[in-house]
C-alpha cells in the first residue's frame, strides 16, 4: 500500500492549520459554513450535472482508491502466466480448464477460458482489447470527476466571493463592518482553492497515473494470454513479459 | 431517465438563492435586468456569430437532451442483433427483408436493408462509418455551442463590470454611490459566472460524455450488422458484443 | 446564406451601446481614441508580426466569409457527379472530356481532367488530396490570424490600461483626477474584451466550422471522382456519396 | 523578403510610445533600469535552465529569421527536380552523378547522390525523413525558445510587481510615495506584457508558421527524389509536385 | 556537461536578490519562514498526493540530472555500433558473444544479447521498444513531478495570500498595520511565482528536451541492433545511423 497521498493530505492540511494557529487572527476568522456549503455543494453539484447518478455514488469510492492504491504485483502476475503457459505446454491448452476457477486476474481468466473454449485467437484479442477500453472508459470518468470537482470548486469559491463583495457594498455606512465583509467573502475563494489543491486536482491526477501503470499490467496480460494460446515456449514468454518489471524486478526467481 | 443533471442544477441554484437569502442584503441587490441582458444576451450573440442559425434554433433540444438522457439499453440492441442473426443462419439473410422494418436502431436497420440489398460488406462498413461520423459531427457542434455560451458568457460578464467601473467611476462626487455602483459593475461577473458554472460548462461536459457513451452503442450496432453479412454465428456474436457490457449486465439472460 | 453571424455582432454592439445609453455615464465617456489605436493598432501589429503581409491583405475576405457564408449546396454536387458517372458509364470515360469545362466545382474539374487525360486512380487521389491539403491550410491561416487578433486584442488592451495606471499614479495630487484617470485606463481593457468577444474570436470559431464542412464537401469530391475513375454504377456511387447528406436531404430527388 | 514581421514591430513599439507621449506623464515616468533587468535577464535566464547553451547561442538569428524570412521558391524547386529527372530519363540515373555538386537543395543533393551510389529507395527514402525529422526538431527547439521567453517574461514581470508592491508597503508613512511606488511595482508587469506580446510570442507564432511551410518544400524535394529515383517521367513529377503550387503558380512556365 | 541551466538558476536569483538589495526596504521585509513553509511544503505534499513516494524520493536525483546533464555522445554509439555490425560481418553474429559484456549502451547490450541467444529479430524489437516506452515513461513521471511542483508552488502561494488577507482584515483597528499585514499576505504569492519560474517550471520544460533528445540515441541503438541482426553492411548501418547526426558531425572519422 501506498500512503503517500495520506501522508500528502495531512501535510497540507497540517501546514494550513498550523499557519493559521501562528497567525494573528483567531482560528473561527476561517470558518463560515455557508462559504462551506456553497463550494462544497456547488463542486458537487455541478459535477452532478456532468456525470450520471451511478458514477457519483462511486465517486468516494474512486477517492477510497487514491489512498489504498495497492502497488501492483506484475512479477506474480507473470509468473502466473508463464505457469499456466507451462500447463499448456507440456498437457495441452485443454488442461487449462481445471486452472481457469483458480486465476485471480480477471483479464487473464476470461481469456484462458476463451481460448479453451476454442475461441480463435483474433476473437479472443479482440473481447479482451474491448474489455480494456471499457475499463480505461471507467477510469476516464472517475478522474473526470475529480477534474471536474476541481475545477467547480474554485469555480464556486468565486461565485461566493462575488456575492459576499456585492453584500458588503451594498451596505458601508458602518466602515468597521468592511474588513470584516471582505474577510468573508475572500473565505469561499479561499476554501475553493484548498479543495481544488489539497483534494480533487492532485486526485485526478493521482487516479491518471494508477490508470496508465494499470494498463500496463493489462497489457501484460492480454500478451502473456495471446502467447499461450499461440503456444510460445514459456522461457520466450517470461522473457518478454519481464521487460515491462523495472531492470531490478526482472531477474527476480 | 437520468435526472442528476436536473438535481444537480437545483442544488446549485438552491445553495445560491439560500446563501443570498441568509446574508444581510436584500434580494433586490442581486437582480439588475440590463445585466441580466448583457451576459446573457452577449452570450447567445457571439454564439449566434459561431454557429449557424439551424444549430442554435436546436440548442435548446440539446439542453433537454442533457436533463432527459435516457440511458441506453444496450443490452436490448445486442439481443435485437443475435435474433437477427439468428433468423439470417436459418432462413438466409434475404429472410432479413421482412424484419427490416421492425428494427427500432437506424444504424442496424440502413445495414441490414443494404447486406439485404446485396451490397458487399465493404460498402455497408464504409456507409455505417460515414453516418457514424456524421451524428458525431452533430454532436460535437451541440456540446460546441454549450462550449461558446460556457466561455463567452464570463466574458459578456467582465465586459459589463468594466463598463459599470467606467461609469462610477465619471462619478465619484458622491461617495456613498461608489459601494453600490460597485455592486452592481459585480454582478455581471457574478452572473456570468454563474451561468457559465451551473448550466453551459456542465452541460457541455455532460453532452461529451453522453456522445462518448453513444458512440460505444453505435459501435456494437455497426460490429453487429458486419457479423450478420458475413455470416458469423449467433453465438459468437453474442460473445463478442457483449464484451460491451459492463460485466455484470453480459451473462444476463 | 447565413445571417446568423450579421444578427449576432448586431446583437452583441446593441446589448453593449444600449447598456451604455441607460446607464448614468455620458457616451463620451466611452470613447477615447488614442485607447482603440493602442488596442486595434497593437492587435493588428501583432498579426502582422505573426503573418506574412499577403495573408494579412486577405484577411477582410477572410471576415467577409464569415458574414456571407453561402450554405454548401452537397445534394447538386452530388447530382453533378452522378451525371458525370451516368456518362462515363454510358460512352465511356473519354466522353466526359467535353463535359469538364461545365463542372463548377475545382476540384472534380481537376481530378476528371486528370482521368481523361489517363493518369492513373493513385495519380489522381495524390494530387487531389494534395489540394485538399493546401486548401486546409489556407483556411487554418485564415482562422488563425482571427485567434491571434482575438488573443492580442486584450493583451494590448491590458498594456493601454497599465500604461494609464502608470500615468495616473504619477499624478495623485488631484484626487478628483483618480476617478477618471482610471477610467479611462480601463476603457483599453474594454475595447480589448469587445474586439476579442464580439468580433476574432468567435470569427475565428465560425471560420473553423465552415473550414470542417468545406472539408466534407471536398471529400464527397474525391470519392465521387475516384467512384467514376473506377467504373462503379451511378446508382452506387448516389448511394455512397448521400450518406453525407443530412437523413432529411438523402432521398431527395 | 517578407518585411510584415518587421512593420509589425515597428508598428507596435510607435503605438507605444505615441500613447506615451499624448500622455500627461513624463516619458521618464515608464523608463526604470532594474525593472527592465528582472524582467528580460529573469526570462533568458528561464530560457537558460530550458535550453542548452548552444541553442540559447542561437537564438539571435532564429530572431534574425523571423525578419528575414525569404519566401521559398518553391517553383525553382521544382523545376530543377524535373531537370534532373529529364537527364535521369535520357542518360540513366548515373548521369546525374556530375550535376549532384550545382543541386542547391541540400535534401534533394543528398537523396540524388545516395540514388547514383546504389542505394535502394527504401534506404534513401528513411535516411531522407530523418534528415527532415532533425529539422524540424530544430524548428520546434527555435519555437520552443521564443515561446518559454514569451511565456516567462509575463512571469517574471509578476515577480517584479510583487517585489515592488512588498517594499511599497513596508514603508506608507509618506502616502504621497505610495503612487509612485505602486507606478514602479506595475512598470515590470507592463514591461513584461509589452516583451511577450510584441517580441516572443508573436516571434514563436511567425516560427511556427514558418517551419510548416519550409516542411511542405522538404516534402516537394523527399517526392522529387523518389519519383527521379523510380523512374518517373518528368511529365507526371511535374504535375504530381505542382500540386503544393497555389493555383496561381500551377501553370507557369 | 551542460552548465546553461545552473547559470540560468544564478542568474534568476541573482536578479531578484540584486532587484531586492537597490529597493528601498531591508532585505528582512522579504523573509518569512511561515509563508515559506506554506508555499514549499504545500507543493510538495500536493506533488505527495498525486505521485508515489518511490517517484518523489528519487526526485532529488532528477534535479540533479537538470544540472548536471552530460550532452550524449551519439557519434560514439554509432561508431560502436558500427564495430560490431564488422565483427558480425566477418566472423558471424555468435562472435559478439565476447563482446556483449564491453557493451556500455544497455540497450544495445540487450539486443545484441537477445540477438546472440537466438531470439527472432521480431521479438529482439518488441523487447526494445517495450523497454523504450518504460524508459519513456519513467521520463514523463520525473517531467510530471516537476510540472505539477510548478502548477501547485503558486496556488499554495495564492492559499497563504488568501490566508493573511483574511487575517489582516480581522483586524483593521490599527491602519498603521494594514501595510505589513498585506505585505506578509502578498510574500506568499511571490513565493510561489519564484519557486515556479525560476525551479520547477523551467526543470520540466528541460526535462522534456532531455528526453526527446534521448529517445534519439536510444532509437539509434535500436535501428542499430535491428542492422546488425539483419546482417545490412557495416558502411550501410553508418550511413543510416549518421543521419540522426547534425550535419556538422555526419562525416566525422
């Protein structure tokens, strides 16, 4: 697990807080719950409007992602296939099918059982291609979200602001009353850029690099499937397989 | 019916009017009709000078389309393409003819009325990917205009608050005119703002992903007509199409 | 022809002249000379600094296409090539040689020309697409100088206005002064935000839309041209080239 | 020679200082020496962490391009193509072995002298692209520099301000200094705007188009190398190359 | 070694602090650790969020490598290169064997290894170019780092301007104190404008040319190893490789 994205979260936050708590201005100087609700909801709002009901409701769990993101084991991975790869050899590609329940990875299986089946090889690329694409679609659309998020929450912290300038213009017989009607107002710019800076937009971009190492391992799979079912030698198809593990990995037993 | 683009306006105009509605200054503060006018107005103008007549007189189907997307049942196409292929194995594809004018989906109908006319598969392939083009083309101009109006009406916006600075500024003998000539040179920012953050922006995202879903649905019915001319079995198609299911919808009856 | 563009700058200097009437300010309030020399002057300085001066002389042709776009009439080029293949088919290629002074469009001008004259099919597509090239890169120069018109003309108008702050901060002995002397500072930023938003930068969206259309028209051309150079029937060669018709127009007679 | 870039410049910086001198501040009032040094030396020194040493030595006369850019031949080009492809028709590829050392197009020497040596197409061909490869890398490196000035020097211009603003404020006994401390602190930002808008971003803009222009010449020569090569008439290479001929030009002599 | 981007570095800061030393405020006015803090730590935990902690460890290392990129010698690779494409001519592939080890290029020790094994040249290509695009995208995670440093150095600057405007306007009893309160406010957004333009922008815009640069070398060791395979003339891979040389080089012994 890798919790850098934690660790990251509460340094930013942590850094905020205490830079608050050395300031001269006591710590309820920076919290206004309308500013709050107007960001907040006005981010989640607008994202309501761009995405379908379904994917906002995964939407905490994509977040959850962020912090959990398992490094991916791609050395088990191959050596999985190359053992299946091994099976097939020496038994035929028919002995697979006693393996298929036992395949964790889901690409991997399909494709086994596919092959089993006697798909043809194109028929068998050509599912699993489609089944990639559907899952980079899915990934597309949760950091979309958290683009989108981003991107409204300053949006909205804007909105805010304006509408906090505009009340306090419209009222400055008490001039003691405008700093304070400013500080306000400045508070949903400000809550803006912390949920755009500290959250979402690192999320988003978070969520585009666990995609791409993500494909990469898919693509491990459909090519580690494709030369077993095209019955390469296992040797030839650890050696291939390996070159996407980093050089240290790729000598490993 | 997906309403989240619906709820998702609601909640952002709720939180707006709510806002405005706890602060201390009037309603009224916020309503100036010739602003209204510049932003809006000034936006429907310059979209008017990007796109053609046509395409802005349907603008606003395509703003219902966003809160009335019905969610495409795709499963419901695949099904309709495994009967017709079904009924092509038995009774030959001429046997097609009499179903032709049953098929609810445009694409599968044209393909199916052409194999049925004899065209060659190439041609079928080259006329389906042509009208494909042409609806996506369609798409793209409709989220273009959400684009223009999202990114036009800010700027409508900072036009109107530079000619309210410009003529407070004329005017500054009496100061107690400044803070509401100010307030009102503001809102049409704010309103810019606004409609460009709650409507044009999020709609023209929402539009994108719609097409991009619509585009898959098109794919599987053009992939299904090329099956059906050259003669694949049932089974295999509905293999193969329904790799654009999300997995738990594939081994649906 | 379409109007909308005419309508929509009519609209956009209305809403901006009318907002001026009513408000408080008189019209001269609004004018400065030397502020639209900078703005207009700096924009077109730059576009010269960006574009050679012949494609600068043609840019007022460039902006009258905008305003005089004639709606591509696709179904009589279509017609037109159908006939010319009813033709071919009929007397042979040989006998459209009388016919090719009579063929409005270039572009099949050129490519039956080249037929006649026995170039061979990839001789002919080469050359042809080699032109739609050319004429594509004409059109992306065109919109290409109305983008950097409209991205100049606020970068200017900000110069003029810290130009004018500069000056006015000199000066601060007339407090009465400040008012105006920042108004008219900011009188460039406005012409800037009017000459961007009502005039180069939608022209040059609209310029990229008539460029996308144009380039289906020229294709409809090429594919026309190369279905007569290969003999396909009249009647297919109809069917072909009407999928690019809107499904309104495609069974028209 | 094009001599736009250069009235463009002229014409800018005269607009400048013209509004300057209609102004009611003294012309001293916009010179400030330090201001001037953060900004240009913060934006090479940007430009020198970018780009190695080499092409920052360079820069000058990619500058010096930007104003001299003769305007290329390409009809010249052409017809000395087709001379060579004359003398291969008549006397053999071989022939061309005493004309290779009077071809002024280093591209076109390069590939007719590879042709007489023996190479096959292929290999002229590949090494032909790279060559045109390494061309335009140094093209988007030229571009690449003017647009980081471009983009830096805005930035740096910011840094300024904001210098100036701090030391502003630390000292507002004096208020009749803070406007001529606030002119100083906005003197880089216009600084800044007035070196990108009228010196490297319309520079990058001019590279860009240039470059493109000079790669459709590279076109013309890489296709009359291999047209000559395989035996082409001089006929058909001569209309084959005429085609990226404007219209005009097509049917000189 | 390449010094432009450290002399660039020294004469940013040199700018800035000679700029800070003429002004009229002492040197302690520009000093805040707080706001320091803020702007460094808060990009840093941002950069936390979005990459791995492995990524960010070894970010030092790619800083180091901005300073202290050594210009590869491309020449060098062809000249080896060329040396064993002899040995392979005149005593067979399998004579490499020896060499293999004295290979410095790891790319090239990889092919000529796979080579001398027995592998297929198809497979041989597959590997490298597998590796290329792991090197590649190595490469755009330490350019990613260094762009989203430099996105997120400002808006933490913006966040602690924000913060200590909130702060100042709380208390605006004593006026004497608006001035060093907003100074304070403002450090954090030149801060953040510093650490952007003179480090992390500049460091990724560099890190970009280093890889392209490199992607070159490496594409020589594979065109490289794929020549020597297919058994092409030492003279000939040369030839071909030189091409990938500035002109100047191209002949050189």
């Amino acid at each position: 697990m890798d919790i850098a994205s934690l660790i990251g979260v509460i340094l930013a936050l942590g850094l905020i807080f205490s830079s608050i708590a050395l300031g001269s201005a006591p710590f309820a100087a920076f919290i206004d719950i309308p500013s709050f609700l107007v960001v907040v909801g006005g981010a989640v709002a607008a994202a309501l409007i761009c995405f379908p009901f379904g994917s906002m409701l995964r939407s905490p769990i994509v977040i959850l992602k962020v912090f959990l993101n398992k490094s991916e084991d791609r050395l088990a991975l191959i050596k999985q296939i190359v053992d299946l790869a091994e099976t097939a050899r020496r038994d035929g590609l028919l002995a697979l099918e006693s393996k298929v329940a036992g395949i964790e990875n889901p690409l991997v299986r399909t494709g086994i059982q596919m092959a089993v089946d006697g798909s043809t090889p194109d028929v068998v690329e050509e599912v699993l291609r489609t089944e990639v694409e559907a899952i980079c679609a899915r990934h597309r659309e949760g950091k979309g979200i958290m683009d989108q998020m981003g991107r409204f929450a300053p949006a909205y912290g804007m909105i805010g602001t304006l509408m906090g300038l505009i009340m306090m213009l419209q009222d400055m017989s008490d001039p003691s009353g405008i700093g304070a009607g400013m500080a306000i107002a400045l508070i949903t710019t400000l809550y803006g850029a912390i949920i755009a800076n500290v959250f979402f937009s690192p999320f988003a971009e978070k969520l585009g690099l666990m995609s791409r190492k993500e494909m990469i391992s898919l693509e491990i799979a459909i090519r580690g499937v494709m030369a077993i079912q095209s019955g390469e030698s296992p040797r030839a198809i650890s050696q291939k397989l390996r070159t996407f593990l980093p050089p240290k990995q790729r000598n490993a037993e």
